[in-house]
C-alpha cells in the first residue's frame, strides 16, 4: 500500500519541500533518538509518520481508527486527536507553520468505515497543534464523485500550496495555502491502474516540479507544475513504492515494504539511480521522516491491512506493537 522549506529561527529544516516538511528542535536532541524505537498501541496500524518540533515528538497516524497519537524517544504513546468521526483513517500526515496536515481515506477496515465511505474517500483535513483542534476540511473525492478514492500522501510547495495524491483515482489534488477550495492539479492516464495501489508517496522539488511514487507498477514520475506535463523517470524501479522525501537532493522511498532506497538523480529527475539500500530493521514499513539529518521510518504492519481490507474483515486487526527504524 498504503506520505518541503520554511525559514524560522533557530530551526533546522527538515521537511517537506527538501524533506517531509517536518522542522527539528533545536531541544530536540537528535543524536539521543536510537536507531530504533518500539513502541506499543491498541490496533493503532499508524500508515504515516511526521514530527512536531513544538511537542517534540513523532505524531503516528491510524488506518483502523482514524486518530492520531504521539511517540517520544523512549517508545512512549500517546494519543493527541482522538475525537474527529469524520476522520476515518488518518494516512499520511505532515507539519508545517504549527498545523497537522492529515490525509482522509478509508481502505473499509476502520471502527468508522461505512458502506458510503469505504473506498469512496479522499479528504485533507488540518489540525492546530497548540489547540488540537480542526482549523480546516477539505472533501477533495467531491471533484470527482464518480470515482474510487483513497487520499494517501501530501507534499507543500514553496507558497504553501498542498499537492494530495489519491491511490484510486488517477489524479493529484491542489489545495491553496489558506483554503478550503481544492482543484484538480493534474491528472493523467499514466496514474491509472486496475490492480492495488497506483499513486503514493509524493514530494515536491523546489525547481518547481512534484516526484510521485506508483506502487503498484514500481515507477517513479516527474510532474511539472507549469503546464502538467508528467513523465516516467526511468532508470530506476521501486516495487510497491510507499513513503517518500527528498533530503540533499536524493530522493528516499520505502518499498517493497521492507527496505528504504536512496535515489539520486544528475538531470534533473529525467533518470535516476540507485545510490544506497537499507534493508536492516524494516517489515512492513510504509512512510519516512527526517529529524535532524537522521530519517526514520515507520513499520506500520501494513500487509496486515491489506489482507484485512482483501478479505473484508477488519477484525484481523488485532496488533498492538510497532516500531521506528532509523535508516542506516
């Protein structure tokens, strides 16, 4: 299956424009993070992570209850937005200016699923960190409500506009900074797919250009945002293709659910390479994020979901245990 630059001071970026758009803390002392954090929630099944400088804390979502909860350092939970029935399953998420950006889905396995949302679901909603109250919600599956949907990952451009791909339907959202009136950005027959998961992880360049991940085809796509023209960056495959950032210029994707892999590009993202693969400490990961200069991803037991979601039986979901693997 089934997530970047700001000046502030005395922050060091981390994100999304360049990666994840997660800032670090000076407070936060990343050296002391271990290269791996267990940590234990009821059938939490958190598909994303991000990282909140304010609270100093990963924030971790839920596919199985659409909530979202907090892990420190030291492996400890706990749970921050528990009380929104119309977030169903929280996807990927990311921080920006104080605000939780959260993507709405609904793969048919949560408390909240119904016969009208399962599958039919594609929402942004934001979140004030200071008050955890919701500021803003978007239903972005209304542009297009003949279709299949399920919103799965988010990027920011430079201006704060939020690009959201949707795994069902072939097209990237568009949100304004400051708005609720989403659009369709750009849409394309190569997003399309009739089997699993086709757009997931996103990031966007700051030439001016979004990379999006296809999982179920392994293919890697450049977008470019002033007239849409979207091509296939070859070189390069990334099976089941999940979670995404773009840190010094290369390009980190989790896939095949057990790894993360390091791409570069010298062309500006035409082609691409292999640079590096960590295969050390992940099973059934789905998203990163950068703290510091560490990336840490997310074992989400996400195959789990999808055998669930298969079998329409949401009550195999009875996993208490995650972790956090730093990559190596």
């Amino acid at each position: 299956m089934i997530t970047r630059t700001y000046s502030i001071p005395t922050l060091l970026l981390v994100g999304f424009s360049l990666a994840a758009c997660n800032s670090a803390d000076p407070e936060f002392d990343a050296p002391v993070i271990p290269q791996r954090i267990d940590f234990s929630a009821t059938r939490q099944y958190p598909e994303g992570i991000t990282y909140s400088p304010t609270i100093d804390k990963f924030l971790v979502s839920s596919i199985t209850q659409g909530k979202i909860g907090t892990v420190d350092q030291n492996g400890r939970y706990e749970e921050l937005i528990t009380d929104d029935k119309q977030l169903i399953s929280s996807i990927g998420m990311k921080v920006r200016d104080g605000l939780l950006y959260v993507c709405n889905g609904d793969q048919g396995v949560s408390v909240k699923s119904t016969a009208q949302t399962a599958l039919k679901t594609a929402g942004l909603f934001v979140y004030d960190l200071a008050t955890k109250q919701k500021v803003r919600q978007i239903n972005l599956a209304s542009l297009l409500p003949d279709s299949n949907h399920f919103a799965n990952d988010i990027a920011f451009d430079a201006d704060g506009n939020a690009y959201i791909t949707d795994s069902f339907a072939p097209v990237i959202y568009r949100v304004p900074a400051d708005s609720t009136q989403a659009v369709v950005a750009v849409t394309s027959t190569l997003f399309s797919g009739a089997q699993g998961i086709n757009l997931n992880g996103i990031v966007y360049h700051p030439d001016k250009y979004l990379l999006v991940v296809k999982s179920n085809e392994g293919k890697l796509f450049k977008v470019e945002l002033d007239d849409n023209t979207v091509t296939e960056v070859t070189g390069v495959s990334l099976p089941n293709g999940d979670g995404m950032l773009l840190y010094n210029n290369d390009l980190y994707v989790v896939n095949n659910r057990n790894k993360v892999s390091q791409v570069r590009s010298t062309d500006g993202w035409k082609t691409a390479t292999l640079v590096k693969t960590d295969e050390t400490g992940y099973d059934q990961a789905t998203t990163n994020v950068l703290v510091g200069d560490k990336i840490y991803t997310l074992n989400a037991r996400i195959d789990e979901v999808s055998a669930a979601a298969a079998a329409k039986d949401p009550s195999r979901l009875q996993a208490n245990a995650y972790s956090i693997q730093q990559f190596k």
